[in-house]
C-alpha cells in the first residue's frame, strides 16, 4: 500500500489508494502524538521504579557479588574476556551446561560499576532500567521506520504507539529487567536493535558510517549474549517484509553482522578452547531436565513448555523464575495440551509460509517470533532448564505486533469505509495496560533479596525440586538472623518442610540433602542429619562440603552431649579415611565422656598395638589411665613415649604436668606447666593447674598470685 499524502496525514480528505502490501494504522500528526517517545519512557521507568530499592538475588552471586573478576573491578576485565562466564565464581573452567557461556559485556559493565560505585545494587537497578527504557523507545521508533504511515487515527491508535506499549507493560519482563544478572539480555537486545536501525538507516541514506555504527552494535550485542546470532536471520526478513533494499543491501548487512560473530567466535574460542560446542553432556538432573526421558518424551515436553510460552503471553499469571525438574512433568504425544499445541505450531508454520510472499504482517510476527526464539526453544540446543520467562523477552515482540495488528483489523475491519467504533477495543487494550503494568510493578516487589524471590515463588513452582531447596536453605539463613524464638522455631519447621519436599522430587540432589541435613542439625535432630549426610555421600563419594558438614556434626552432637550420635559420625568419616587414627581417638573420647573408659581404653589398645602409632594415640592412652582410671604410673609411661615423639604439644606437657603432680613430683609437674605457659600464658586452666600445684607445696602466695591472674581471664572452653 502506498503512503498516505500529506494532506490526508493532517487530517483533511482524501483517498487513500489501497495496494497489496499490507495494511497498518497511521500516526495522526498531532501536538499530542508528539508525546508518544515520552509516554513511553516515563511508562517504563515507573512501572520498574520500585526496583531501585531490591538488593542482589538468584544469579546476581554469579556474576556479581561472588564473581572474583567483577569484584576486582578495572583489574578483572582482562579475566572477564578470557575466560567463561562461570570462571570468576567456580574459580576454574567448570563444564556444567552444554556449549559453555561467553557473555563478557555485562560482566565488564558490573565490574565497572564495583569501581566507580562500590557495591551499589540501586545503580545497577537504574542502569538495568534505564537500558529497558532506551530499549522500549528504540522499538518505538523503528516500527514508525518500517510501518508507513496509512491511513487517518488518533496519535494513541497509531499500530507503532500500541505496539510499544504493550511491549513495554508486559509483566514477562520483569526477571530480565529486575533481576541484575538479566543484564546479558538487555545489552543483547537493545544492540541487535541498534543493529536493525542503522541497517535501515543506511537502507535509506547510504551513508557508509552507518554500516560501521551497525558493526559496532552486533559485535557488542554478540558480547552480550549467543541468542544475538537470530538476528542474522531476523533483520533480513524485517528488511523483505519492510523495505524496498536491493540485493547489496541484503549481502553488505550480511557481511557486517558476519564480521561482529567473527570476531565474538575469536573471542570465545580463545576463552573457552572450543568453537560450538564440548561434546557435554551433564548427568545431574537439573543441568539436564530431560535426561530420564526418551526422544520422544523429550519433544513432547518441550512442545509442551511452548504452549506455556503461549498461556503466559496472553495471561502472564502466576510468574515464577523456576521451571526445574519437576515443576513441568515429563509428557509423551498422547498428551492432550501437546496435541493441541502441535496443531498450533503447524497452523502458524504454514500460515507464515503461505502469507510470506504476500508481506503479510501476521506472517512476519510469527517469523520473527520463531528465528529469535530458536535457540532458547530447547529445540536446538539444551539449555539447561524446561523453560524460562526470560527467554519471552526478544520474541514477544513478534507476539505483541501479531495481537496489536489484530485488535486493529478487529475495529477496523477490511473495509476502511466502514469504521466499527475501535474505542471499545481501545479500552479494552488499555484496561490491559493498566493491569499489565499494576502486575509489571508487584511482581518486581519478589526480585527484592533471595529469600524473598524463593520463598514466594515456591508457592507457584512447588514442584520444582531446585526451588523448594532454595526456599529452604534460604529461610535457614534467613533463621539465624532473627531472634525471637517462636518465629526461629516457625522457620525451622517451613526450612525442613521445603528440603523434605525437595529431596523426594530430586532424590539425588547432592545440595538438597547437605541442606536438610543441616536443618536436622539445627533441630538437634544429629540421627536424621547424619542419615541426610550419608545419602550425599553416597550420591557424590568423597564430597568436601559433605565431609566437612560431618565433622561439624560429630563436634556438636559431643558437645551437646549426644555422644552415641557423635560416635557415629566419627565412625562415617573413620570410614571415608585410611588415616582415620585421628577420628579413632575421638571415638574413645567419647565413650570415656559416656562413663565407658574401659571401652574406651580397648580401642586405644587396638590403635598402639597399629605399625606405628602417633603421639595422640600414646597421649590419649595416658589421659585414659591417669584421669579416668586413676593409675598415673601407666599414664606417665605412654604420655613420655607422647613427649618423645612431640615435645611441643600443649596437652601432652599439660598432662604430664597433672601426673607429675598426681605422683607428688611437683618440681617436675611445675616444669612441664611451664613449658604450657611459654606457648600460652593467658591460658586459665594451666594457671590454675599451676595454683593449685604451689598449694600442694605449701606456697600459698604462691598459689594465690596464679588463682587471682586465672580468675582475671575469661574461662578457656573445654574441648
């Protein structure tokens, strides 16, 4: 269809002369029209204002607060570009997700700001917003560039106007624009549009500055994030179904965007040492949401994960960020939703097939929608997740043109004569917009820390494995901040209920079952904690965290006097470790704590009677017969023999000291006390050791000078 002439754009009458392209609604050039650009910034900066006061959460840890590259600010920029995107939080090269991750721009930029703001999440915030914004109004102007200017409506009727609008409100936005970490998207979006305008610039112009502003644009875009690469396909069907470009045009836009992935491939190769891909495949569940199925469960539920797509562009309610195992159910054909959805995919397929040629608007919605949604379909590369709200945030823009174009057609109708009252419409789309945005603006309010994100959208994913875990580990952290009892008490109980919940959908979650285990500990509860420990073990032999957590355990179950409990523990990790003498010796501690010394002592016996006992086993068999089973000869036999093999160690000249003074050898027993206090003078058990050894003697000065500088210091703890 032609363009409008002039006089027919202010307003007067005259014809408009129909053709086959296309029809679209106009701007109407009025004083007002020319507040659209500002509607829609100040539009996109409210309904995301609330977001300047949420701190740091999910992936922010990733690349931000726990990445050693972001936080060393200017200095971590040479590390940001040559090496993956996990590196600076794993420390190492981790392999997890297929094809690795290269997203260097908006790490630099987080490394930036740590160096001119500190750690400041309210200006990434702002950042984060102000980018959506810039993004928001540069979709704006590039629909006014390619939808020509047809027909006579209102500025607020106007198809680019509507558009915007709606891609700015929509609530599926929230986690790319709230979250922090969803920088990568911004940035990458916001580039490959850039990319999309000068291409079209240099369409109308020629102007060969605009070709080098497009290369700029791509490669940052390419830096940004992998899905940037659609845009070499989705910028040439914009260009078909929009323009009048030559040939030239098709190969020379080509040829710039193929010089920014050329450079990213570099960058990237040098990074990760592989082009495409690994040759990875991860064996843990929620790396791989589809590793229990078969090929044709697989398909079906990723066909399945589409039709939410679908549900949640026209209803965006609930919202969630977690679509883990299990949240979304394995499913086969025969699944009714599936079927449904195959016919929809195929009817949209064909229909965009069929229309092409005829530039038809609908056709190049779902084209668009379907090359920019490509990769993070799961379709053709696993990307580690069913789903993800983010992965709407390019694509929906295909799918607001579509609806937008429909409720014109709607109101409109064919006939351009016959106008159907489109204010009904318009109302009912601005209701839409009213409530998108009031959704927009709560759902932002859950992005607020990680306990809050988690904790609200677990009643939503509640059978999603990863985040009934992060629920519950973070109400633990969450627990020991607080200090009213019967609130701690409360939180406990929801921790325990999550990891519970987590664990049996994933009975293989290694971070699950740490965690519950940790909740047990913190109830008392050393059986069923220990049990938890063992069941990590046995998924991941040898775990450090695992390991680490059990000696914890058997320390806190003697301390608190569970010493059947504490036995046990020592027994799991006497078990792990071929130098388990150590772990021995703190058995018979605590069978001697328990009243059993004589249980306690066959142990010993067992451990002196080994190739070549330590000191600690001849310190512990002397502690046995002097303290418990009162015979200090025996003990002074074994604690020498403890002495000769380490004569610096306190508790051996400690309890060299008491024996000596148990035999009444007190010059002896005074010499070995002082060879404590040398390493630790400030030391109230062996000062009053030392008291009460000047006592036996006879010297009550003595005595009193080391009971009154004992009593001075706070108690030492008993170990």
């Amino acid at each position: 269809m032609k363009q409008a002439s002039k006089d027919n754009i202010k307003g007067k009458s005259s014809k408009i002369r129909q053709g086959k392209a296309n029809p679209v609604i106009s701007l109407q050039s009025t004083r007002l029209g020319s507040y659209q650009p500002l509607i829609i910034c100040l539009l996109a900066f409210l309904i995301y204002s609330n977001s300047l006061f949420l701190g740091y959460a999910l992936d922010d840890r990733l690349v931000i607060t726990e990445n050693k590259f972001t936080q060393a600010g200017l200095k971590g920029l040479k590390d940001i570009f040559t090496t993956d995107s996990f590196v600076g939080f794993f420390g190492k090269q981790n392999t997890l997700l297929e094809g690795g991750r290269y997203r260097p721009l908006s790490i630099a930029t987080f490394a930036l700001e740590k160096s001119v703001f500190g750690k400041s999440p309210a200006i990434s915030h702002l950042i984060n917003i102000l980018l959506y914004t810039l993004t928001c109004l540069l979709i704006f102007i590039i629909l006014k560039m390619i939808l020509k200017n047809v027909g006579n409506r209102k500025w607020y009727a106007s198809l680019p106007f509507l558009i915007a609008i709606l891609y700015t409100v929509h609530p599926l936005h929230t986690e790319v624009v709230t979250n922090i970490k969803g920088r990568d998207e911004l940035l990458s979006f916001l580039g490959s549009l850039f990319t999309l305008y000068f291409i079209l610039k240099y369409i109308s112009t020629e102007k060969i500055q605009m070709l080098i502003y497009a290369a700029c644009s791509y490669t940052l875009a390419m830096l940004s994030k992998e899905n940037t690469v659609t845009f070499m396909a989705a910028i040439p069907l914009t260009m078909f179904f929009f323009t009048k470009a030559k040939p030239k045009h098709y190969l020379i836009s080509l040829g710039i965007m193929f010089f920014g992935l050329i450079i990213f491939f570099i960058l990237r190769y040098h990074a990760l040492g592989f082009m495409f891909s690994n040759n990875f495949v991860s064996t843990e569940l929620l790396n791989n949401p589809f590793l229990y199925a078969t090929p044709s469960q697989k398909y079906a539920t990723i066909i399945l994960t589409w039709g939410i797509y679908l549900k949640l562009l026209l209803l965006p309610h609930p919202l969630t960020h977690d679509y883990y195992p299990k949240q979304i159910a394995i499913v086969g054909f025969s699944d009714v939703r599936v079927i449904i959805m195959v016919f929809i995919v195929l009817f949209a397929v064909g229909y965009a097939i069929y229309k092409f040629r005829k530039k038809d608007m609908i056709s190049f919605g779902i084209l668009f929608f379907i090359i920019t949604f490509s990769i993070s379909s799961n379709l053709l590369i696993n990307i580690g997740s069913f789903m993800n709200e983010r992965f709407m945030y390019v694509s929906s823009l295909g799918f607001m043109l579509i609806v937008v174009y429909l409720l014109d057609k709607l109101s409109i109708g064919e006939d351009k004569r016959k106008t159907r009252q489109p204010k009904l419409v318009l109302s009912i789309f601005f209701m839409v917009i009213m409530v998108f945005s009031i959704k927009t603006f709560a759902r932002n309010f859950a992005w607020k820390d990680d306990y809050t994100l988690f904790t609200t959208d677990v009643k939503t994913s509640a059978n999603s494995a990863k985040c009934n875990v992060s629920a519950g580990g973070q109400t633990l952290e969450k627990r020991d901040l607080v200090k009213d009892e019967n609130i701690r008490r409360q939180m406990l109980g929801d921790a325990m209920k999550y990891l519970q919940k987590g664990v049996e959908i994933h009975p293989k979650y290694v971070q699950g079952w740490i965690l519950f285990g940790n909740a047990c500990l913190k109830n008392d509860d050393f059986n069923n904690g220990l049990a938890c420990y063992q069941n990590a073990l046995n998924i991941s032999p040898g775990a450090p965290d695992v390991i680490h957590n059990i000696q914890y355990a058997a320390h806190e179950a003697s301390k608190k006097k569970f010493y059947n409990e504490s036995i046990k523990a020592y027994r799991i990790l006497a078990g792990l470790n071929k130098n388990n003498e150590v772990f021995l010796i703190e058995i018979a501690d605590c069978l001697i704590k328990k009243g059993n010394a004589d249980s306690s002592l066959k142990l010993i016996n067992i451990l002196l009677d080994s190739p070549k006992p330590s000191y600690l086993v001849y310190s512990k068999a002397g502690e046995i017969w002097g303290r418990y089973l009162n015979n200090p000869k025996n003990a002074l036999n074994y604690l020498l023999k403890a002495h000769e093999l380490n004569p610096g160690d306190l508790s051996v000249n400690e309890n060299l000291g008491i024996v000596y003074a148990m035999m009444s050898n007190y010059t002896l027993s005074l010499f070995y006390f002082d060879q404590c206090l040398k390493k630790e003078p400030d030391n109230p058990r062996i000062l009053q050791n030392v008291a009460l050894t000047y006592s036996n003697m006879g010297q009550k000065e003595k005595a009193a000078e080391y009971t009154k500088k004992a009593q001075s210091l706070p108690p030492q703890p008993d170990n």
